[in-house]
C-alpha cells in the first residue's frame, strides 16, 4: 500500500497526540462561530484534548442545523468563516445550505480516490450532480487532489454520457451506485465498448450484487461515507472489511437519540467532529447506524473502522441518492384536504431504488398527486391510492424495504 500521507499509518499513540492537538483548534474555531458558541455554551477549549472530554459536549442535531438556518440563514452561524471566504454555496435538499471551498482536498475525499487506485493517468466522469448540491464539486475536488482529469458529467442524458465515455477515454466513474449500471447497459445497447476500470461510489448503499456485476466486468468499485455538512467521514480501501476513518474527523458511536458511547461492536448512532477551521462542526449527529469494527485493517492504514452504514436512527432515508425526511412526507399531506395519511416506500428493482408513495385518499386518479410528490419530496414515485385508514397504525411515514446484507 502506497499511503496518500503519513497520517494515515500513524501509530495510534501518535494520533492520539495529534488528537490531543488538534481537537482544543476545533473548538476554538468553533466558538468563533456565534451559532456553535451559543450551542456549546460556557466551555474551555483548551480541556477538551480526548474522547472522553468531547463526549461531555451537546450533541448538534440535523434539526438544530436546521432550525439554526432558518433563524439566521444561510449558515445558522455555525461557520467559522465569514460567507465571503467561501468560494461555493450550496442547497441541499430540505433546504438546508453548506459552504465550500476549492482549496486543496477541502471535502478530503482525494484520500479516498487514491485509496481506490485513482491517480494522475486517470480520467474521472463525475457524474454526481452539480446543480445547487455540492457533490459534483466535492468529487471534483478530490480529483484534482489526486491529479486526475474530470469530464464534469453530471447527471442524465445517458446516451450522451456513453458517447463522452467513448470519445474521451474515461477510466474512472464517480457517482451513484446504479447509475454506472445504466450506462455500461446503454453501451451495450449501443455496442460501445467502454475503458472504466475503477469507481468511486457514493449517496447510496453499493449492494453486493451490483458490486459483482461490476467485478465481473472488470472494474473495482469502493464506497465511502460522506455527508454535504462533513465531507468524508469513512471509505473502503482494497482490504474491504468495513470502512476506514478518514483523518480530518472525529467519530464516535452513540446510542441513538443521546451523546452517549455505546461499546466497541454494538451498533449505534455516527456522531462526527469535524477539524475543518472552516466549518468545524462538533459532535453533529449523523442520523445513521453503525458500528466501530475492532482491529486494524489489513491494507495498512492504522485509523479506527466502522462496519459502514447500516440503516438509519430516525425515519430519514435515502432514495436515489436523496435523503426523504418525515417532515416532507408531512408536507405532502398537508398540500391536499382530501388525504389523509401518507407512507413512502423505498425498494429495489434491477439494481435500483424505487419509491413508491401511498396516500390515503378517496380520489381515483394517481395523477393528481404525481406534482405534490415530486415538489415536496424531491423525487419521482410511483403513486398507489389506498383507502382512509388502510396504512398500518404503526407510526412509520417511511418504510425501508431495502437489505443491505
């Protein structure tokens, strides 16, 4: 293994001190934030050295993010740096807003193409969007971290992208689980015979059957973990057991719904701690299930691992690469009188995700609700109209049908 820099096979009494160092700089740029210093409230950054220490603080919550940009837009003022210093912002769904940075390597996720095989004598077909959302730009800038070369694809218009793929020469793939599937299907179709070799996934679960079929046709495909508010927080490397840390963030696993650490090996909540000056967000809950996978990899790299994402803490879910939230689902029903309650369902049908919204109403046509779907929700679905009081009495707005094993 030739590693991306020396943090990454430090031994974990060096970390530790880097740790030690590093965290009390976190906290101090936090608290120059007057959204975080409010949330923090009265604390000495300069006692806050250790896990121990960190998991005395508040957790920060997708919700108080939220609530915290609505009243002071577009940052909450959570951000350490003022607006102007931020050369990109973007909207992700909810709406909820994120700075960005062309800075080398600001969302570290090169560490994570390289990691992957990626390197200069690669051409990446970045086909993550790059409309209001910061992935296009998050991978975009992992590319440029590594020294490869990007065709900014974006997303859709399929045949157009089998064509760029043909012409150009692309290597790599960045984007969606599925959506590399569609392509190399539309090549086929097309008898073009295309160069990738390597992909880089993420905004979904890779599944382990769209990972052979990707293997059986001769390209590696990783994952990482990574959110729009923290860049990346964990990837695969060649070992694939479970998900190394990246550097540049703190992680802890929690019981879900509290700051607490659960033990090493039981599932819980991912709660991260971000170093970034910029943006340094402190113990801010994920919503998603994992757990720390005991051992060191066997690929070289010495950081803690978790087993990956395995499901979520609350009812948010993502679909299609797009997270759905309750709210939404809420927002749906209260655009019509005549509905009553409403379920969304996420599924799988040849390798990728389906939505299918239910709505309890009296009316006949599907097509009344296709609009309200859509804008509310972000996402096209299939609708199915059932009758008042048919769904299931069992609190859940969204239902995950998925398996991830």
């Amino acid at each position: 293994m030739t590693p991306f820099d020396i943090l990454e096979t430090r031994s974990s009494e060096d970390r530790e001190r880097a740790i030690a160092l590093a965290l009390p700089q976190a906290i101090a740029f936090a608290m120059q934030a007057p959204g975080m210093a409010a949330h923090l409230g009265q604390i000495d950054p300069a006692a806050i050295t250790d896990s121990a220490a960190l998991a005395r603080l508040p957790v920060l919550r997708k919700s108080d993010l939220v609530a915290a940009q609505s009243a002071q837009p577009p940052f909450g003022a959570l951000n350490a740096t003022a607006l102007q210093g931020f050369e990109h912002v973007f909207q992700s769904p909810g709406p909820i807003y994120e700075p960005g940075r062309v800075s080398q390597d600001w969302w570290r996720l090169g560490r994570f193409l390289h990691a992957s095989g990626i390197g200069a004598d690669d051409i990446v077909q970045n086909c993550f969007s790059y409309h209001l959302v910061p992935a296009g730009m998050m991978f975009e800038n992992a590319a440029r971290a590594v020294g490869a070369t990007v065709l900014p694809a974006g997303t859709g218009q399929t045949e157009l992208q089998v064509i760029a793929a043909r012409d150009i020469g692309t290597t790599a793939y960045a984007g969606t689980p599925d959506y590399l599937k569609m392509i190399l299907e539309k090549a086929d179709e097309m008898g073009v015979t295309l160069a990738f070799s390597k992909a880089v996934v993420g905004g979904g679960a890779l599944f382990p059957s769209l990972r052979s079929y990707y293997e059986d046709r001769g390209i590696t495909c990783r994952q990482c973990y990574a959110t729009a508010d923290l860049g990346n927080i964990a990837y695969e490397t060649d070992a694939l057991e479970g998900m190394v840390v990246d550097e540049g963030v703190i992680v802890e696993i929690v019981r879900p719904g509290t700051g607490d650490p659960v033990p090493e090996g039981e599932v819980g909540e991912v709660i991260v701690t971000s170093l970034n000056p910029d943006y340094p967000l402190i113990r801010f809950a994920t919503g998603d299930l994992s757990a720390v996978l005991p051992g060191q990899s066997p690929c070289g790299r010495t950081n803690m691992r978790i087993k990956g994402w395995m499901g979520r803490a609350d009812q948010t879910t993502k679909i299609k690469g797009m997270f759905v939230r309750p709210e939404q689902v809420a927002a749906l029903v209260a655009r019509h009188d005549e509905v009553h309650r409403a379920r969304v369902i996420a599924s799988r049908s040849g390798e990728k995700d389906v939505m299918t919204v239910q709505i309890e109403t009296r009316a006949a046509n599907p097509a009344l609700y296709e609009e309200t779907v859509l804008s509310t929700l972000k996402l096209k679905g299939l609708v199915e109209l059932v009758p008042p009081g048919s769904l299931p009495n069992d609190g859940l707005v969204i239902e995950d049908l998925r398996r991830y094993d």
